[in-house]
C-alpha cells in the first residue's frame, strides 16, 4: 500500500473507529426499546435538512448547513420524545417509519428542484468517508466525547427509561423530558455522522454492532465491550478489503458487517444448542438449500440470458466497424484505453462544463486529465461546481493532493495534480 493511500485509508479508518465508539452505545438503546428505524429516520431528517440548506445555496459541507441539518433534527426529536406514551393504540415503531416516509419524499421533492440533485442524493447515502480529514476526525472525536460524557452522568435516567419505561412512568419520571433529552444528543450525533458517513453507513454502525452483543449476551457492560471490538474490527478489516478488492469502502463496510453478523449468529446457535448433532445436520441442511438456489438461478439466468447476450454481441461487433466502407475496406478497431471521441469545448456556464467534463473523463476524452486540474483549480469556478469536478479528480487519481477547497494556500496540491495531469499515460 503506496502513501498515497495510506494517507486517504488512515484518516477514513480513524472515523470509522469514531463513528463505532458512539454508535454502539446508542444501539443498545435502539434495540432495546425496539425502535430500530429511528436511526434512519433522524438520518433522514438530517439529510433533509441539508437538502433544504443545499436549495437555499449552502455548502453541504458548510457551516451553516450543518446547523440547518441540526435544526431539523431537533424537531424530529421532539417529535419522537411527544409520542412516547405510556399507552398507546400506535407502535412509536410505526410513526418512526412514517416520519421516515415523509422526509424521504420531502427531500426528493427537494432535490428534484436543485442543480445536481442526483449526486448530491448519492453523498447523503454512502457518505464520503474516504475523503474525510484529520480535522474531521478529531472534530467529530471532541463532540462524541461530550455526548458521551453527557450519557454517563445521565446513565441511570436514560437506562431505565429504556429497559423499564413502565416503571419509570410509575414512579413519577418525567419520562418524555429525559426521552427529548436523550433523542436531542441521538439527533446531534446522527447529524454529524451522515455528513461524513451517509446514511446507510450510519445505521448499520448503530444496529449491527448492538445486535451482534445481543445475541451473545444481555449485560450492558459486557454488549458494550463487544459492541467496540466486533465494530473496530470489522471497520479495520473492510476498509482493507475494499482497497485490495477496489470496491466503493461504504457499502464493502455494510456488507462485511451482514456477513460476520450472520457467522457469530450461526456459532452462537450451535452453541447454545444443547444437541449440537442436530444443530450441526440443519445447518449442514441450510447450507445445501442456499446452495442449490442459488446455482439454480445462475443456471436460470445463464439460459434465459443467453440470446439476448448473442444478440448484444452482434450489435456489438458491428458497432466495431465489421461493416466495410464504400471503398471496400473495413474500419480498424480502437485499441485499449484509445478514445475515438472528439474533443469538445468545454463551455463557460459551471454547470454546463462540470456535466461534459464528466463525459471527457468517462470517455476518456484527450486531454481530459488536463481539463480535470484546470477546472479544480480555476478560482473563477463556484464553490458547489469546483466540489464536483474534486470528487471526480479524486476518484480517477485515487488520492486527494492534500488539496483543501476552503483554503487559498493549495500551491503544493496544484504542482502535485499537474504533474500527475502531464504523467498519467
């Protein structure tokens, strides 16, 4: 593993051991007052928030739309705190997922009415972990700290307004206050989260962990502790994976999360099975079962996929140039990695020009590499555009430059992408 990435790996790997640390000490909460869906509901209400501040102009990753996200997450806090009854005729799990419902197609509606939409729905659900810095992370250490600090001098209250909230009712609690409490400092992590994780990544940090210390056992401290160790070393393993494998490091975190989920679920079963020869034969059954499907529908699908793919394999070969010419000779193919596109001329309109420098670096256009640095370092370029074509500079070059957008010192990080510009072949 080169610098250059381990200078993108370590910053994205000290995050997620952040984001663990917080994450699933409020997943015990979640899954033991079964409201699993309030993570991604609260998520979805910070995403909101941002959406909304994203339509007003601000920076997702400004300021000022951090504390418009938070604003919107306050408001859903309360919300969840006010349904908390004592006996009520509707689930709170039910109006958790229906507060979800809303804000998802609220943001969408947003969303359809703002430039770029589309990319900026993407960074809500997988985040930009990758490209999360030092001072992110310590950031992020510091404000998980205070809550954390907040949840220990308040554990008692917060405790047994979970584990036996009809007690806590009896005995005079003012338990919708301490759930507004606890749902205010649940909201203030999620908001910070999703602006570096996304969401998805978020919520399997908060239940999969917690699950997984369930499963096992039912003494906080001890579901705590493994809550920490299963999450460190899962994250530490995944993102390694998603290097070696060049796999997208969010969803290869969530999916490796699934799988040891489901290995320590198969273990414990086995274990605490007192005829382990019996617990052994279904698993050996289950095992076989899955196996079967699913080489059932690969044949499946190699069959009834087969003509068509003779059929997209004409088309491709006389797309190719098999067709000859009026003079009778046939067109050469490209070679690999050769474009045959035109270069067109970027346009003066931001928008317009980070949407055909997209198509440039997709088809590989010449020059396109050239075209990529200019527009990340052209100051006339606008905040929202210049932030775009970065993202797509990163991902070509696999590293950042060490280039910061909201610094005007970014002479090292300029010669570093030129150079990489006038190197690459």
């Amino acid at each position: 593993m080169d610098s250059s990435v381990l200078s993108i790996m370590l910053p994205a790997s000290a995050a997620c051991l952040v984001l663990v640390g917080i994450h699933s000490y409020l997943g015990l909460h979640v899954i033991k007052r079964k409201v699993i869906f309030v993570d991604l509901a609260l998520a979805q209400i910070a995403a909101l928030g941002a959406t909304v501040g994203f339509l007003f102009g601000m920076d997702p990753t400004s300021r000022a739309a951090f504390i418009f996200s938070m604003a919107f997450t306050f408001v859903g806090a309360a919300v969840f705190a006010a349904t908390r009854l004592r006996k009520d005729r509707v689930p709170q799990e039910a109006v958790i997922g229906l507060v979800y419902a809303l804000a998802a197609a609220i943001t969408i509606l947003v969303i359809d009415k703002s430039p770029h939409g589309a990319e900026h729905i993407k960074d809500l659900l997988t985040g930009t972990i990758l490209w999360v810095k030092w001072s992110q992370v310590l950031t992020a250490a510091i404000a998980y700290s205070f809550v954390g600090i907040f949840h220990f001098v308040l554990r008692d209250k917060f405790i047994r307004i979970t584990e036996d909230p009809e007690g806590a009712f009896k005995s005079g609690m003012w338990v919708r206050f301490w759930d507004f409490l606890f749902y205010l400092s649940f909201g203030f992590v999620i908001t910070f989260s999703v602006r570096t994780a996304g969401v998805l990544l978020v919520f399997v940090f908060l239940v999969a962990p917690a699950i997984t210390a369930a499963v096992i056992t039912n003494k906080w401290r001890y579901q705590l502790l493994i809550g920490w160790g299963m999450g460190t070393l899962v994250t530490i393993v995944a993102l390694y994976l998603s290097y070696v494998l060049d796999l997208p490091s969010g969803p290869t975190v969530v999916a490796f999360y699934g799988l040891v989920l489901l290995l320590v679920s198969l273990i414990v079963y086995v274990v605490r099975t007192p005829d382990r020869r019996h617990a052994w034969s279904r698993l050996g059954l289950g095992v076989g079962v899955t196996a079967l499907g699913i080489g059932a529908l690969w044949t499946m699908g190699t069959v009834l996929g087969s003509s068509s793919w003779a059929e997209d394999d004409l088309h491709h070969q006389l797309a190719k140039g098999h067709a000859h010419d009026e003079s009778g000779q046939g067109h050469a193919d490209p070679q690999p990695g050769e474009s045959t596109a035109k270069p067109e001329a970027l346009p003066d309109d931001p928008e317009q020009r980070v949407a055909l420098l997209g198509k440039h670096v997709t088809d590989h256009t010449p020059g396109w590499r050239t075209e990529l640095v200019e527009a990340v370092l052209d100051p006339d370029m606008p905040l929202l555009f210049k932030e775009d074509a970065l993202a797509l500079l990163r991902k070509e070059a696999t590293t950042d430059f060490d280039y910061d957008s909201e610094s005007e010192d970014n002479d090292a990080a300029a010669e570093k992408m030129r150079q990489w510009a006038s190197d690459t072949p």
